[in-house]
C-alpha cells in the first residue's frame, strides 16, 4: 500500500513537469513589447528568431494589437530592425579556471514597428487587414 501511494505521487509530480515542457508563449515577456505613443500610435518590438521569421511575428503582433484595441486596419508608419549580441554564462564545470567569464555568444534579432490604428481601411497609404495578417501569419508559422 505504501509503496502505491509512492508510486501514485511520483506519477502526478511526472506529468506536472512534463506538462510544463515545452508549453510556452509566443509572445513571453522577453520576446515582445508594446508601447502606447498616442491615442492610435503604438510601438511593437519583437525579439528572438531568424530574421525573416522575427518581422513576420512582429506584423503578427501589431495585428494583434490592432484587432485587441477595437480597430481593423493598421499603417506602419516606421520599421527598424537589427541583431544584438547577448553573452551566455559558461556551464563549463571547471569555470573558475577558464579566463573567460562568458566565452558564448549568441545573436538575438530583433524588429520595431511603430503603427497607426485604424477602424477602417485608410484612405492615404497602404494598410494592413488586421485579420487578414492574422491569419496568414498563423497559418504560414502553424499558430493556433
């Protein structure tokens, strides 16, 4: 009897952590940011990813946002994009004999748009379909 209920809790702790492999968010906080600039101008910042995979997730997430706010359409009014170089601790075992204090690197890229809102499609310029974005960026990177 002891050795079941043993059985049974080591069970329950297995498949609360392997539940929690590999469930995560697209939009962690280390890999999105968003900042109001005015009452339809927002700032959308996505980091991580290659490069072409990084612009299409940041589109992604000003669609997001746009439908969030109420609103259907949305003009990118601005694009940056770039790479950064972010150390990694060494786990080597013996590292308080390696004269390096963080021998890896890794490059992070990252991709900034600053959109205007808005509840139609915009008369001047070329706009983005909200949910037209949506779905395509969805359906091409398999989001659910």
């Amino acid at each position: 009897m002891f050795f079941r209920s043993i059985q049974f809790h080591f069970l329950v702790l297995l498949s609360v952590i392997l539940c929690g492999c590999g469930v995560g968010n697209l939009y962690g906080p280390a890999y999105y940011s968003d900042t109001k600039l005015g009452e339809n101008v927002r700032r959308v910042t996505f980091r991580g990813g290659d490069h072409p995979m990084t612009g299409d997730l940041c589109l992604l997430r000003c669609a997001e946002l746009t439908l969030e706010s109420g609103h259907t359409h949305f003009q990118v009014v601005d694009s940056e994009s770039g790479s950064n170089i972010d150390q990694v601790g060494s786990v080597y075992p013996f590292d308080q004999h390696y004269h390096m204090d963080s021998p890896f690197i890794r490059e992070v890229t990252s991709v900034t748009k600053t959109i205007r809102l808005h509840k139609e499609e915009a008369e001047v310029g070329f706009s983005y379909s909200a949910s037209d974005v949506r779905r395509s960026m969805r359906q091409k990177y398999e989001i659910k």
